[in-house]
C-alpha cells in the first residue's frame, strides 16, 4: 500500500548519523521522516557484529542532551590513557612514545568505546517515544527531485514524502550525493581495514594503543571486561591472504603486532575487513538539500573519529533548522544551507587532510622518516602545551562547538 505524506525534514539513511537526527529533530517538534534501506528486524538483532565505535566527550555531551547516553552509558567502556608508538613487525614498538592520560584534562574519560550495537538499540528506543518523528524502513529510494519550495522523494515500495529539506545521511556511496550531482574528490590508500575482536588474559586498564607500523596504523580499543577491538590497517594485497588464513593461523599474526602485555589472547568475534580510502564531498549543499556524515566526508580510521565528525555534522545542521524554524524561516533555504555548511567544511576538510598526512608519513619503513617520527613523538610528549592540543583536537573540544555538542538542548 502506497503512503503519501509531508513533512517538514526527510533523512534518508537510518544508521546512527541518520538517526540521530532524527531523534534531535524530533525532540525539537520537527516533523521528520526517515527513509532506512536496511530491515529494522535485521538492525535491531542484538548478536555482536564485531563494530564498535569510538564517542568523544563533545558526542557523549550531545547524547546526553538527547536522552540516548543514559542508555548506552553501562556498555559503555572509558578509555583513560592514549599511548601512541611507532615500530616494524620484526622489532616491536621502539621506545619513542606519546602519552595521553586524561587526568591532565580533568576526571572526563578521553573518550568511549561503544558496541554499535548498543548505540543502535538506544537509538531504536528513543524513535519510538518521538511524536514528530517516523522512521520508513526497509524502504529504498528510487528518485528525487526539487519542485519549487520543496523536495519530493519516491521509493521503490511506492511511497511519497514533500518535505521542505532533505538531509542525505546515506554513506559513502550517497544516492542522495548522486542524484544531486555533487562531485567529490579523494583517493584509495591502498590499505584495508581488518577488524576483530579479542580476549585477553590480563586487564586493560581503559589504555588505548596505536602503533604504527609499516603496512599503517594498528590500534588496540579496550572493551568492557576483558576484551578489545583490534583495527589493523595493511596494505590490500596482504590484508586479503591474512583475512583468507584459518583463524588460528590469524590469531597468530595479530598476536606479533599485538604484543604480550595484555597476556595470552584469542578472537572472540567476527573478522572483516574494508578498503580505506579518502572521499570528500566537493560541497555539502544543493538544492534543498544537505550532506552529513559519510555521504559529506569519509576518512582514514586512525584517529577513529568518524562516527565523531558525523555526530558534529548532526549538531551542526540541527541547530541551523531549529533555529531557523524559530525564527519562522525557510529552513530549506539556500542562505540557511550555507550557514551549516561554513560551520562544518572547513573543520572536515582540514581534519581529514591531517589524517592523511600522518598516515602518510608513518606507514612506510623509510629510514629517515622513521627516525623523524620517533623524534616527533618523543618530542610532542616533552612538550606540555603541544601536547595539550593535541589532547583537546583528540577529544573533540573547541570554542565553536554547536549547542548540542555543548551539551545544551534545544
């Protein structure tokens, strides 16, 4: 049965960037709908998929603000110390090394990890107690196009929605960034990401590690309980024959890049891996419409802020349409588009080319850049206000955070 409807924003994408957004417009009394390709039946499954994502302070403050982290917080695992090295696969970690502890920002964690899964259930909780949002799912969209004041969107069950603004939160392979002809720029690394989950015999205290090796960055992301998520970054070629080898044999290579300080390991989730690339949206506007998340900007997962940066699009894109609804304004209006995209374009673009950058200068085995490097980081961690900002960069923290990133409901 087709359903026809208005409203004042559609979303379409329902992952955790999608549906934040809606959940914040919502709160706010906008009527929103959400357009998922992806089964609510399958999404709402509680078996642990292996993803697990990093959340800075700024992004707790903000689901704090909108009533999810109450419900995430108890799965919640608070990272306290950042400890960054570099090394080979055949020597271990050197000795150069960068120290981040949270006691020198105050008693806030430096971040937390979170099970997607989790993150998806308070997510799924929260749209149902939200009058003025409604979620389409699984619904796929098949066309959209501007009529005047407004956007219309059709779906292949049959569906129509008018709505004054569509937000594309569609990832980054974006129909809605293609059907508005909105080009891009970027590259493949020539890296995969390989993830897992493993065990281990001794605690991790909430340390985070990131050791960059040849192949690219190997990070450590501790759990609840004894448990950590392992993002192992390798160039394509020799992440495709680990991925293909039995999972003892696996365990047994991650085991030389992980190290013994953690005690015996084993896997205890799901392995999969992904091409790394860099894919920037060449503008975050169109007509009536705006970009955020992965269909704005993707970026190498070093730093692991991805999911951070899309949350800050969501503050950002709906403190300009709350605000420009009160004012009794045209929130689809190009102006109000503009404001959001000078609020957070310029932070993207300089945020990913920084992750670029030093994914660049440590993942080889050139001598002389190794050396650099170690020299580098033995250096920034000598350096108290040097290392301060690249404390404050790490958890998210800036004069021009947006009211929610603040903490500060609408």
């Amino acid at each position: 049965m087709s359903v026809r409807e208005n409203c004042e924003v559609v979303v379409v994408g329902g992952g955790m960037v999608g549906l934040t957004l809606g959940v914040a417009l919502g709160r706010a009394g906008v009527e929103t709908i959400v357009i998922d390709a992806a089964n609510p039946v399958q999404a709402a499954g509680l078996a642990f998929d292996g993803r697990v994502s990093s959340l800075a302070p700024a992004s707790c403050r903000m689901l704090e603000a909108l009533g999810l982290w109450e419900l995430i917080e108890r799965d919640a695992q608070a990272v306290l110390d950042i400890v960054v090295g570099d090394g080979t696969v055949r020597d271990g970690a050197s000795s150069a090394m960068l120290h981040f502890d949270h006691r020198d920002l105050g008693p806030q964690p430096l971040a937390h990890m979170v099970e997607n899964r989790h993150f998806k259930a308070a997510l799924d909780y929260c749209v149902r107690q939200q009058v003025s949002l409604k979620v389409w799912a699984p619904s796929r969209l098949a066309s959209l196009r501007v009529d005047g004041g407004a956007v219309e969107l059709n779906t292949h069950e049959g569906h129509e929605v008018r709505a004054r603004l569509c937000i594309a939160a569609d990832g980054r392979d974006s129909q809605v960034r293609q059907a508005c002809h909105i080009p891009t720029h970027g590259w493949r690394y020539g890296q995969s990401g390989m993830v897992t989950t493993v065990e281990h015999e001794l605690p991790h205290r909430g340390v985070a590690h990131e050791l960059f090796l040849e192949g690219g960055p190997f990070a450590i992301l501790p759990m609840k309980g004894n448990r950590s998520s392992v993002v192992w970054s390798e160039s394509e070629t020799l992440a495709t024959s680990f991925m293909a080898l039995p999972d003892e044999e696996f365990a047994t290579e991650l085991g030389i890049r992980f190290g013994d300080h953690l005690g015996a390991l084993r896997l205890t989730g799901p392995r999969w891996s992904y091409p790394l690339s860099l894919c920037l949206a060449e503008t975050y506007v169109a007509d009536r419409v705006a970009l955020v998340g992965d269909a704005a900007h993707t970026v190498h997962p070093l730093a692991g802020q991805g999911l951070n940066l899309g949350l800050r699009d969501v503050a950002a894109v709906a403190e300009t349409i709350v605000d420009t609804r009160r004012l009794g304004l045209d929130i689809g209006a190009s102006d109000r588009l503009q404001r959001y995209q000078a609020l957070r374009r310029t932070d993207n673009v300089v945020f990913a080319l920084s992750l670029d950058a030093l994914n660049r200068l440590f993942s080889n085995d050139i001598a002389a850049l190794r050396a650099l490097r170690r020299f580098g980081l033995d250096l920034v961690d000598g350096l108290g206000p040097l290392k301060m900002m690249f404390m404050r960069q790490a958890v998210g923290e800036g004069a021009m955070l947006p009211r929610l990133m603040r903490g500060e409901p609408f």
